[in-house]
C-alpha cells in the first residue's frame, strides 16, 4: 500500500509510527528543511480539557506506543483577571517543548521512525499525489486544504505574539493572564523552560496583525512585566476551526489540518498525536475514520460552547470567574475529579452570562 504524508508535524510524524507498526512505509513531504518549530516556545496539556484522559504521557503510551517525555509537570497554576491573582495547586497536567531541539515534541516523535522517508524542502500538491498514491493524510499543520475542499469552518481567529524571556521560574509553575483591555477574548501565559528562561506568550483573538505589537506591549505595561527579554516572536494563529468530514475519497486530514487546535487555549498537541494515530488505522484496517474520531470531534463542539460563552464575559466576569475557580470545593470539583468540565462548562458559563447580565442590568 503506497500511502503519502503532507507535513511532518506532530500528527504526520504519529501517523507515519502508526502505519508502520501496521507495516506501511509512507513517504512525508515537508515544505521545511528541518523537524521542529519555527520558533521555539511551551505548549501545555491541562488535563481538565481532555477528560476522560488523566495523564497524558501514559495515555500515549497505552494507547498508541508512543513515549514522549514532558518538559515539566505542571503542578501550581498562577491565575490573574484584571483585578484578582490567585495560585492553585494540584496535578494539572504537563508542559512540552516545541523547537528544534532532540527534546522537543516533533524531534521525540521523529526518533521513533524506523522507515519512513522524509522528503524536505517540498510543497506537495495533494490533487497530485492522491492520483500516485492508495492515501493521502493531509497533515501541513494548515486548514488551507481542508477549506479548498469545502470541510472546514473557522471557529476563531488570533495573534500570537511573545518573547523568549529571563528571569527566576519554577518550573513545575505557569501564570496565566486574561484580561479583555489587552487581549480581547484571548489569554496570556508564561511557561518555563526552566529555571532561568521561560516563554511568555500574548494570544489576541480577532485583531489583524499590525495590532498586535500595541497590545503587547499594554499587557507587559498593564501587568508590570519587566523581565529580561532575549527574543521576540509574532506568528498569526493556527484557525481554531471545525474539519467535517475527515475524509474525502483517498484523502485523509489530520493535526491542524483536521482540526486538532481545541478552540479555548489553542493547543493542539493531544489531538494531533490522536488524530495521526487513528488515521493511520483506519487506512491500515479499512476503518471509517470519522467514526474512529467520534469522541474527539465530540469533545470539540463541547471546547466550542465553552468558548462561545467565554466569550461573553466582560473583565468583571474574569475577576468572578477566578474567584470561583479557586474557592475550595469548586477547585477540587474543577480540577481534582474525572468530572468532565468541558461537557457542563458551557452551561455553567452560561448561567454565568445571565446572572452577570442581570446584575448589570439591576445596577
């Protein structure tokens, strides 16, 4: 079976694995000339956006024989609204490089290709290769494909601007800011990459990019940000969006491409490596891929509701919000149970629009 891979990236890499466990060499395209990002920064996996998944590092074991060490447990999240900043502690997730480091996410993916032929320097053209080759899994880490051939639908669109900055950190400690004045609906976070030098990160939503250098620097100004930065950044965001269906005729879509970025945080690490994985398995075992992607795509829309009535809140609502979050029974109910919170998120942020709304509205 001749199946070819657009993109080498966390889900190109975890589909190439998985077919060759099956016992398919594919061949991947990579328009770069190297395996890695860009730019170097962390990604996070808060483990109370992907229940019922408790620790992802065993859940990629168990579930797809794929070991990928962490940078770092998460175990203290900082949280600051406008006017409110309160520290929790718990087991909250991982913290994972991305760079071109042997340690970085893509790099530890790589090391696991036994076969798999990499062909860099090469924009592939899908309407081609689905002619030459049995499959085709788009996975450029784009949703440029996806919309061409009428699946997609962009939920939400963002800038992301940050620095590489120096300091004192905790590893095992990220902060996150949220704050309409300067990132309308969206957040910031600082994520170590140890103990000395950390990534600091501003995502705008629905702002085009010339703007995004002034709300950069309101943030550093409003939140009295001075540490030492030795590199700055500024990429538009991978859309947030929804892939429907997964799969046309020989053509598979994965990562990005197939909407792995969850629309709240815009992390896409866990559904990348899922989604990579499941198709590698629907083309080795003639399996429906969109079935086998059933409880992703699920969780998704629930993510999507969350963020729709995030969204409305004001920055009074943020201060509430934090409140709640880090009031004893409700941490322990958010963070310390399997409960799924993105499943009743929604509602509860709802509730939360109305009843804020009302007192708006008495007052």
């Amino acid at each position: 079976m001749k199946v070819a891979i657009i993109g080498a990236g966390i889900s190109g890499l975890s589909c190439a694995y998985t077919l060759e466990k099956y016992g398919i060499t594919p061949i991947i395209f990579e328009r770069n000339s190297f395996i890695g990002e860009q730019w170097a920064h962390v990604g996070l996996t808060l483990k109370v956006f992907h229940r019922p998944i408790n620790d992802v590092v065993k859940f990629f074991k168990n579930q797809f024989d794929i070991k990928i060490n962490p940078l770092h447990s998460i175990n203290t999240i900082i949280h600051h609204s406008p006017n409110k900043n309160i520290a929790i502690k718990g087991n909250f997730g991982y913290s994972f490089y991305r760079g071109k480091e042997p340690y970085s996410f893509k790099k530890q993916l790589h090391s696991h290709l036994k076969k798999t032929k990499i062909v860099f320097n090469t924009f592939a053209d899908y309407k081609e290769l689905c002619k030459k080759y049995d499959y085709v899994v788009i996975a450029n880490g784009s949703n440029i494909f996806t919309e061409e051939l009428g699946c997609w639908q962009t939920w939400l669109t963002a800038e992301a601007i940050g620095a590489i900055v120096l300091g004192d950190f905790d590893p095992a400690t990220i902060e996150m800011w949220i704050n309409k004045d300067y990132c309308n609906s969206g957040y910031a976070y600082l994520a170590p990459i140890n103990e000395k030098k950390a990534v600091l990160i501003l995502a705008i939503t629905n702002i085009v990019k010339e703007q995004a250098k002034e709300y950069w620097e309101l943030f550093l100004y409003t939140e009295n940000i001075n540490y030492k930065i030795v590199e700055e950044f500024q990429v538009s965001h991978k859309k947030p969006g929804f892939a429907y269906p997964h799969a046309i005729n020989n053509i598979l879509f994965a990562g990005n491409a197939g909407g792995a970025i969850d629309p709240f945080l815009s992390f896409g690490q866990i559904d990348s490596v899922i989604q990579g994985c499941l198709a590698a398995k629907a083309i080795a075992k003639g399996k429906d891929y969109d079935i086998l992607l059933k409880s992703v795509t699920k969780n998704h829309l629930r993510i999507h509701e969350f963020r729709k009535a995030f969204n409305r809140l004001e920055n009074s609502d943020y201060d509430k919000l934090v409140s709640l979050i880090s009031s004893p029974g409700f941490k322990q109910f958010f963070y310390d149970t399997p409960f799924n919170v993105v499943k009743a998120g929604g509602v509860l942020l709802g509730m939360m629009n109305k009843t804020f709304t009302d007192k708006r509205i008495k007052n």
